[in-house]
C-alpha cells in the first residue's frame, strides 16, 4: 500500500502537464493529504511530483495521510529544497541573535558586578581617608566586605568566561549551518550543479555590469523523453545520466561561462563572448557530445539507449532585460522540441 502511494505521487504521462496543471495536481494532493497550503510544501509536492523526485515522494506517503509539519520539513532540509533551507537559516538566525542577546547579557551582568565593587572600594577609600579614629574592628568590617565583592567580581568573570566560550562554539556550529543552509539553496541536490536560483542571481549580475549583457548566449536544454526515461529504467538510472550529462556540460564549458540545471530535465548555459554563429557552433557540437557519449544498456533490442537533447539559443543583444532573455531562449527551446529534424533553434533566427 505504501508503494502505491509513492507512486501515486509520480506523474505518469509522457509529455509535460502546463504550470496550471501541475498547480492544481499538486492542490489536490496537498488537500487529499490534509497538507497546509503553504509555499514550501507546494515546492516539497512540486519537487515530488513534477521533479519527478520517487524517493521524496516514498518518503512523503510513508508518513500517511495527514504528515505533521515539522515532518515534511525534515524531509524538504534532508532533500535540500530551497524553500526549507531558507527557513532553517532563518530559524538558526533566530538561534545567532538569541544567543547574542545572551551573550550581552552577561557581560551587562558582569559590568554590574564591577561596577558595585568600584563604588565599594570608593566608599571604604572616604571612609578610611575621613575617619582617622577608625577602629581597627571596623576596618576590618571594611576589607571583609571589599574582600566579599571581589570574590562576587571574580566569581562572575570566571563563569561569564566559561559560558562565553561555550556561546562561542555554538554560534560557530550556526554558522556553519547558515553557510551549508546558503549553499544548498543555490545547488542542485543530484548533480551538484547551481540551479535555477543561481542563474537568475549570475543573469542579473551580468545586465547590472556598466558594460551590459552585450556579447553572451544563453542556451536552455532539455533532455528528450526524460519521463520516459526515468519510468522505463527507474529514477536511479536517471540520476546518474544527469549526473553524467552534468559532467559532460561542466566540461564544455570556459571560466567565464556557467552551467545550471534549472528544472528535472532542462539545464541552462550560459556562454560568454560568443555571437551567433559560435553559439549555434557550440550548441551543434553539445548535441551531438551527448548523443555520442551518453549511452546506456537497455534490455530492448531495438533500443539504442542513446540520450538526445534539444537546444534553444537567445543572445543576450536580443533581450534587455535577464527575463526577457530566458523567455526568448525558452521560446526557442520549445520550437527545437518539437521540430526533432532541428534539435538545435535560435530565437529569431
């Protein structure tokens, strides 16, 4: 029974629903499952459901059908989604200021304490100063209390050190965690790439330089029959071609240029200092890389086992605005994916 809710949660038509169709599917499993409609359980449901994620989404029906909360955010942190990481940064920033708030504290505590012993020794300084037939009773009276306040003093700093120290490493702990946190919301978890959150971050950069974005293509890529893939061979099998397909980009690429995977079966490059014919060069050779080198064993006969992509290419003089550039390389891919003859497009070309 738990197999046949995980798998309920996998799409199992071959071509990809539109944005509304995936928002209503992931709606109805989110009411179906008494799940808060909340932004980061639909990324969760999403990454199960149209990430064609199978193990988030075992994982998601082996907690039944009405999954408390913190349960679903143990898995979106222990899958690195990004809007789960963002709220445990913001908790463990929460945790950074408390400490602090904690830290100051003390030494407010400790400034206290220093402050009664001065008082007290200026208090027994006028009154041994002014009082020349002071008893010698009472000025012990006097050095007993100082003595008293002193220890306070020393007792206070001694435990504010120790409890210092102790702040110290974890606020180091938390940083740690905040730096990991901010890593995992750029990352592809499967193949370590950047994702889609680092792109729009390296594309706003590049039209925010004094130069512009003048000079740069920007490719989009699909994997042909992805879906099928994954349903015919299962989801470790595609994890591993997107880990190799992954690799394959990373090596195509210059230290200027960058490679991201920004949905389950797209990815995007980024060229810099290329025009048109180079790009269409450039993507041609990738094409046909892929096919070359990405083969795998099928028990179908008749199967080649071949990965095949299709490419969109947008220049970035075509665009003035990082949007309008993604959108013009979006339009291009969809015209390459469904011309199979020319796997390769160009935006208004």
């Amino acid at each position: 029974m738990q197999n046949a809710s995980a798998n309920a949660l996998v799409p199992r038509e071959a071509g990809r629903p539109g944005p509304i169709a995936d928002i209503q599917k992931i709606a109805q499993h989110l009411m179906r499952l008494n799940v808060a409609a909340l932004p980061r359980n639909y990324e969760l449901f999403h990454e199960a459901i149209v990430g064609l994620n199978a193990g988030l989404a075992q994982d998601i029906a082996a907690l039944g059908p009405q999954p408390q909360q913190a349960m679903l955010d143990e898995l979106g942190l222990k899958y690195r989604l990004v809007g789960h990481c963002g709220l445990a940064g913001d908790t463990s920033r929460n945790e950074a200021s408390r400490l602090l708030r904690e830290v100051a504290d003390r030494l407010a505590e400790g400034l206290r304490h220093k402050d009664a012993f001065a008082r007290a020794c200026g208090t027994i300084l006028k009154s041994v100063s002014g009082n020349d037939n002071q008893s010698l009773a009472a000025f012990l009276s006097e050095i007993d209390y100082l003595s008293a306040s002193l220890a306070t003093v020393l007792s206070a700093e001694t435990e504010i050190a120790a409890n210092l120290q102790d702040d110290i490493k974890r606020l180091e702990t938390l940083e740690r965690g905040i730096s990991a946190m901010q890593l995992a919301a750029v990352a592809d978890r499967i193949t370590g790439l950047p994702n889609r959150i680092a792109l729009n971050r390296v594309m706003a950069d590049l039209y925010e330089r004094e130069e512009g974005a003048a000079g740069s293509a920007l490719f989009m890529i699909n994997i042909d029959n992805f879906t099928d893939l994954n349903e015919r061979y299962g989801t470790p099998a595609g994890n591993k071609l997107l880990k190799k397909l992954a690799g394959l980009f990373q090596k195509s690429i210059k230290k200027n240029d960058f490679v991201a995977r920004t949905e389950a079966d797209e990815f995007a490059l980024l060229f810099a200092n290329v025009g048109m014919q180079d790009a269409m060069a450039i993507a041609e050779r990738l094409r046909a890389s892929v096919e070359d080198n990405l083969v795998f064993a099928t028990s179908d006969r008749g199967d080649s086992g071949r990965l095949t992509i299709s490419v969109g290419v947008a220049l970035s003089t075509d665009a003035s605005t990082p949007g309008q550039l993604q959108a013009n390389a979006r339009v291009s891919l969809l015209a390459a994916r469904s011309n199979p003859r020319q796997p390769v497009q160009a935006f208004g070309r």
